[in-house]
C-alpha cells in the first residue's frame, strides 16, 4: 500500500499543479487532502487539476474548508478525520486543528501513525509509541521550509519535496 497525503494547498494552481505531476509520478493506491486545500481562487481550473488525479481521493477538512467552498471545489464535505488499515497499524488521519500532538485519540497505541497538517511545518516524530507526521504546506510553508508532501508505504514514511519530488526526511516503520 502507498498512499501520498498533502495539506495546506489553500486553493493555489500552482501548488496543485505540481502536486498533481508529485502524484502522477508516485503512483500510490490513495491521495488524502489532509485539510485545508480550498481557497477563493479560480474553483474550475482548480477542480481540473483534481480530476487529473487518476487514484482514489480522501478528503478531510480543515479549520478554512466550508461546504460552499468545497462543494465549488468538487470536494465531499463534513469530515474531519478518517482512519487507514495498514497491516497491523491504524492511520489516524485529521488537519491538525481538533486533534495534534497534543490532543490525541485516545484509542491510538504503540505503532500507530498520526498524520495531519495544520502547521504548514513537516516533521516525523515518534512520541510514546505513536508515530507523527506532518506533511507541511504545499503551498505556503513556514519556518524556511520547502513546499512538502508525505508518502506512507508498509514499510516507511517519507516528507518530500513538494516541487521536484526528492525525498527529504524518511522515517522507517519496522
């Protein structure tokens, strides 16, 4: 299973461009919109660059989606969090503004990943057994940090660069 996540894109043609040549060239089973993809640009040309996504798409909202907003977008709304099977690990998935480092599910255990956005800051970090991932910002970036994206496999986890696709953190599962 491989499955690339990205958030914080904020309705930017350009950031969703690239993503969208990011996903072509991964090739993954599943994307997750990991919250806050809409903006108030240009929701046709924006809502053409989703459809080139050839995989199936999870969405989940973020503190600036709203159903107007994601309905232009051609996105299913009213959904904050959602949850992956993978192997023995569940993948809890949410933007970052209800549930984070901070406020976790308490039903997540040792093993399990934890993969959100929100911060526009990427990071991988394993706490008490859980393992962290935020995938930044494709599309505005913070703390001197590049356009990000992550890809999750059986077996690792990666932030990458958002723009040219070169892996810049990995963190192995096993």
């Amino acid at each position: 299973m491989k499955i690339v996540f990205a958030s914080d894109v904020h309705g930017s043609l350009y950031a969703m461009n690239d993503l969208t040549e990011r996903i072509a060239e991964e090739k993954p089973d599943k994307a997750i919109f990991v919250g806050d993809f809409c903006g108030f640009g240009n929701a046709e040309k924006f809502r053409s660059l989703v459809k080139k996504i050839t995989c199936p798409i999870v969405y989940v909202e973020g503190n600036c989606d709203h159903d107007d907003i994601l309905s232009s977008y051609g996105l299913e709304s009213g959904r904050t969090s959602h949850i992956e099977i993978l192997g023995d690990r569940r993948v809890f998935i949410t933007h970052g503004h209800i549930y984070n480092r901070s406020r976790v599910p308490d039903y997540l255990t040792d093993g399990d990943v934890f993969v959100y956005g929100h911060l526009h800051k990427p990071f991988i970090i394993k706490e008490k057994g859980i393992i962290f991932v935020n995938d930044g910002s494709m599309a505005r970036p913070r703390e001197g940090s590049k356009p990000t994206y992550a890809v999750l496999t059986d077996e690792k986890v990666y932030i990458k660069d958002g723009k040219y696709g070169e892996i810049l953190e990995v963190f192995s599962l096993n």
